[in-house]
C-alpha cells in the first residue's frame, strides 16, 4: 500500500494568498496573474501590502496545480503557488499556502508567523 493515494486527498480545500511584501514600492505595483489547467484566475497588480487570495479542492487524480507569473519592474518570475504532492503537508492541518513575495525572494509559510524563503528571483 502506498503512503502517498491521491483519493485520499480528493476534495480537500486548501487556501493560497500570495501578498506583495515589497518595502517603498508604492509606485510600481506587483503584477501577479495566476492558473490552472482548469482556472484562469485573472491578473492583479498588488501595491505594498496587498494580497491575492483563493481556495482550491484538490482532485482525485492529485494533480491540483496553480502557476503564478510574477512581475516587478525588469523582473519576472513563475512558480507553483500550490502543487500537490509538495503541498499536502506542508500547508499544515489549517491548509494554509501563504507566499511573501519579497525583493530578495519568495516566502513561504503555513502560518503568515514563520517566513522561509524558498527561492530567488533569479
């Protein structure tokens, strides 16, 4: 028997909140735009201190995945802002995805208490 089925985890409902986390950005936003294969979630352009949120059921094959393109000034970034299975468990018992996108990076937390960046801009 396998530890990891994904219909064990079918229809879970997990929520993401991406916040812009820049200091003196004021006058140029964070533009983040957000998918799935089944989700188009739109674009935002986030000031300092703003945030995108979301909740998401995961589905019984267990390949709920949500991109986000990240964009400030020359910089762009993609990442995965919920994949499973990296965040099954890492979104703790609350299932809770929190990012702080930073100017050295993007935070990850499953609390919005305790920030650990996972990785750079670059």
């Amino acid at each position: 028997m396998s530890i990891y089925q994904p219909e064990y985890f079918y229809g879970l409902e997990y929520d993401v909140r991406v916040i812009n986390g820049f200091k003196n950005n004021s006058s140029l936003p964070l533009v983040i735009w957000c998918s799935s294969n089944n989700d188009d979630l739109g674009g935002r352009a986030l000031q300092e201190g703003d945030d995108f949120s979301w909740s998401l059921k995961t589905n019984f094959w267990g390949t709920t995945h949500f991109l986000c393109t990240m964009k400030w000034d020359a910089m762009r970034r993609k990442f995965d802002a919920f994949k499973v299975p990296r965040d099954l468990q890492r979104c703790s018992l609350f299932r809770k995805c929190s990012w702080s996108v930073r100017e050295d990076g993007f935070y990850f937390s499953n609390d919005e208490v305790n920030w650990k960046k996972d990785f750079s801009w670059l």
